[in-house]
C-alpha cells in the first residue's frame, strides 16, 4: 500500500495525527495533508513555466507587433523566432538570449492560432493518383548525375510508381503517366497535381494548363486538379512517397548503364511493393490495389504521342535556339522555317513538309555550346574545306585521321569528306571515321569504293578485328650465313 493510503485508512480508525506520524516515520504535516484532502480525482498535468521571462521587459510589445504583422503576410514570409531575436538584438539594442524569445514566440504563437489552422485527414476514393516530382542523384553509364524522380501514387491502396527523367517538362509527365498507365492496365479517373509538375497551374481559381496536356488528359478521358499553392499538405500521400522511395530506392545511389534500364529497375521495385502490409488497413497492398484498378477507366487502343511542336525559323548557319540551347539543322536550312518537337528526351527537327531532319538527344538546362549531329557539318566542309581547320568536327575525329586532315591539301580533304558524306547517311558518322582510321592507318588512300565497303562491314559487325600478326614462325625457313652474312 502506498504511504498515502495508509495515511487515510489509519485516519479513518480515529488513529490521531501525532500517532500516525509515528508509525509511518512521516512528518504530521503530510498526514494532515493526506487525511484531510477531500479529492483524488486525476487532474491535467500543468507544465512549469521557466525563468527568465524577465529579460524581455520592454520588449514584449515590440515582439507581439511583428508577429500580428506576421498574419497579413505570406506564410513563408514570416518571423521566425531566430530571425525575431536577430532583429531584436540588431534594432533594439538586445543583449538577453535566443532561449527566452524562442519559448515567448512559441506560447505567443499557440495562443493566437486561429480556429482554421492545422490539417485535416483526407480520405481519397479508389482510382485517384497523387502526381509530384523529387530530385535524386543517379548513376548512369558511369557519370553520377542529378535525376528528377516522378511519382505517382494511389493513396487508396498506397501503390507507388517511379520514374527517372533529366527534366520536369509536361513532355516527361505525360510519358511518366503514360508508362504507369499501360504498366498496370488501366487509366486512374483522377489526378491530383502540385502546382510545379509543368503541365499546368492554378492562381485563385482559375487553372491553366498546357495545350499539351489538354490533349493528353482528352485522349485518356481522366480529370485533373492542383493544390492551392504552398499547401503540399493536399497531396500527403505522395509527399511522403517521395521521402520513401528516395530513402529505399536511392540509397545507396542506384547504378545503370541507361536511364531506360533505371527506369525498369525501379519499375520492378515497385512492383515488389504489392507484399508489404498497408501501414492502418492491415491489407496487402496488392489486394488494395486490385480495387484501385478496378475503379479506373480502361486504357484507349493507342497511346498518347508526348510531343510538342513548335516553329523555329534557323539562322545564318542552320541553328535553331529551342529553350534556350541551340541546335544546328545544318547549313543548308539557313533561313528556313523548321518545325520542332519536343519530346521527353529527344528533339526532332523536321522540314517544311514535316519530313524529318535532324533527331538529337534533348539537353536540358543551358548548354553554351551549339548541339550538333556530326553528318551534319560533313556537306559544308565538302564544298568549304578550308573550314576544317575551326571545325567542331575536328575533336570528333580520331587522331590518325585528324592528323591525316591537317596534312592534307584541300583537294584530299574534299575527297575524305565527300566519302564520308557519302556513307554516314546508311553507316552513321561514327562507323565513316572507323573506316577512314583504319584505311590510313594502313597507308592507304581514303578512296570512296573502299571506305564505303569498311563501313559498311563495320556497321554489320562483318569485320574481323585488327591483330597484330606474329611473323617470327617464318623465321624457320630462313638460315643466316655468317660468313658472307647473307640469308638463304
């Protein structure tokens, strides 16, 4: 029994104070305390207010003013307590701690919330995906690089799908939806957007939204909504799923020799996902899922092509400026109207009859150099060979056939590259300047019938390796005469 208790229960036998305090070893102030306490009832317990209030004397005022202006502003605008005690130590001569004015902003700030303030818990019906974009650093061939993670998530049933992009244009999140919906089949009915996906936005209530994914949303039949900007709070689900995957998919820093092999080894991740037990439901998320599924659109016979296109007049020299990096078409489109489009990770260029031109891998952010595929500048130095000198061919090229050109008059430089041009229309650029190495190499000239039959044989892989050939067996069949030194 606790010492209260047998406080009160010799008390009520009409034992006097004097005596229980003997035979308990208390004082009989705690016996007069316990005896004639009239409730026990469990009470609220009270935290203890800390000295030292009294080094803002004078400065409570000032403080409680910011933070009442604090109210009218921009909720990421505001004081916060550091930068309160920063400007009362700046501007008001300050000289107490940071300790008291943070516990005062606090307890200021608990007692003027206002009745609206806080969250509230969503409930999100089957066939709804959350849409966000994260940033991870990557792998890939080799070259650690800075990815950007799109997710989509079912909240209903907590399914997770990931992508990899190098950019966050509405051309990646169509392809990234694109990819889940044909991965499981189905089309969700709704989606739920962060003001910042690229695809669009929305001020007040208006919402504007890129003509390319007004057609990407018609061609699968699906309705979207944004957040109210600065309230990720709104889409929960997927803001936690991006902490997640890049804390178990992302750590250590994942490896591939290709994005596309990245993007199927996070697609199989995910799908290991559907074991694991939903963190309230007690379900497997598989099973859950099965009714997220169930609850969406089917998909249409044909997918959604996600490209933009654009007009680009080239300038003097073939070069077209496309979000802010410039792109050569070549010499011969100077001054032309071109159209371009602009894919997930690919920019097209094509003519006036909507031929195709030029295909380059889409750089994103800026780039100070022109991007240029190498066939291209081949024709201008055919008819300019004089060029070649300032050409950005030139780093493009191997040694021996650098060398070779260097050296070479400008009617052998016309030559190589008239038979370079020749064949990298069929071969590729690449297997053209193997061609050419290995013919000089040899020491033979860069006649247009032999460098088109290499390259050719190297771009069907029909062309047996260089070896350095032993010539010492012949060594056997040779004998020195050491009289007249001559070999017989």
């Amino acid at each position: 029994m606790s010492v209260q208790e047998n406080i009160r229960s010799l008390d009520s036998q009409g034992i006097s104070g004097r005596e229980i305090a003997r035979r308990l070893g208390v004082s009989r102030d705690a016996v007069a305390k316990y005896a004639d306490q009239k409730d026990f009832s469990p009470a609220p317990v009270v935290p203890k207010t800390r000295p030292g209030g009294s080094v803002l004397t004078g400065f409570e005022h000032i403080i409680e003013q910011w933070l009442v202006e604090d109210q009218r502003r921009n909720y990421k605008q505001r004081h916060t307590a550091k930068r309160v005690f920063d400007r009362l130590v700046q501007e008001h001569g300050f000289t107490g701690a940071y300790s008291p004015v943070q516990r005062f902003v606090r307890r200021w700030r608990a007692a003027n919330r206002q009745a609206g303030e806080g969250f509230t818990e969503l409930v999100w019906p089957a066939g709804t995906v959350q849409v966000d974009f994260g940033e991870a650093e990557a792998i890939i061939a080799g070259i650690r690089q800075v990815m950007h993670i799109f997710l989509v998530t079912f909240p209903f049933s907590n399914m997770r799908f990931v992508q990899a992009y190098r950019g966050e244009t509405a051309e990646c999140v169509a392809h990234g939806l694109r990819t889940v919906f044909e991965h499981i089949g189905a089309v969700p009915r709704h989606m739920v957007f962060d003001n910042a996906t690229g695809i669009g936005r929305r001020v007040g209530t208006r919402v504007v939204e890129t003509k390319l994914f007004g057609a990407f949303k018609l061609h699968y039949r699906s309705e979207s909504r944004y957040c109210n900007p600065y309230s990720g709070h709104e889409k929960g689900n997927v803001e936690n799923a991006v902490g997640f995957l890049r804390r178990n998919f992302m750590v250590p820093e994942p490896e591939a020799a290709t994005l596309q092999g990245l993007n199927k080894v996070f697609m199989a991740k995910c799908d290991a996902l559907a074991s694991t037990v939903h963190y309230r439901k007690g379900l497997a998320l598989g099973e859950l899922f099965a009714q997220d599924v169930a609850a969406c659109l089917e998909l249409p016979g044909v997918g959604f092509e996600a490209v933009r296109y654009e007009s680009r007049r080239a300038d003097r020299v073939g070069n077209l400026l496309v979000d802010g990096n410039t792109y050569a078409a070549g010499s011969s489109f100077h001054g032309r109207l071109l159209t371009v489009g602009l894919g997930h990770d690919v920019v097209q260029i094509l003519d006036e009859h909507s031929a195709p031109v030029r295909t380059f891998r889409r750089v994103f952010g800026k780039q100070t150099e022109t991007i240029f595929e190498p066939s291209s500048l081949v024709p201008l130095l055919v008819t300019k060979p004089g060029a070649w000198s300032h050409s950005p061919l030139r780093a493009l090229v191997t040694d021996p056939v650098r060398d070779w050109l260097d050296k070479a008059t400008a009617t052998d430089r016309r030559r190589l590259f008239n038979a370079v041009d020749a064949v990298s229309g069929t071969t590729g650029f690449d297997h053209a300047i193997q061609a050419a190495d290995t013919l000089i190499k040899r020491g033979d000239g860069p006649d247009m019938a032999m460098l088109g039959m290499l390259a050719r044989r190297l771009a069907d892989g029909t062309e047996p390796p260089a070896a350095n050939v032993d010539l010492s067996v012949y060594d056997t069949f040779t004998t020195l005469n050491m009289t007249t030194g001559e070999v017989a």
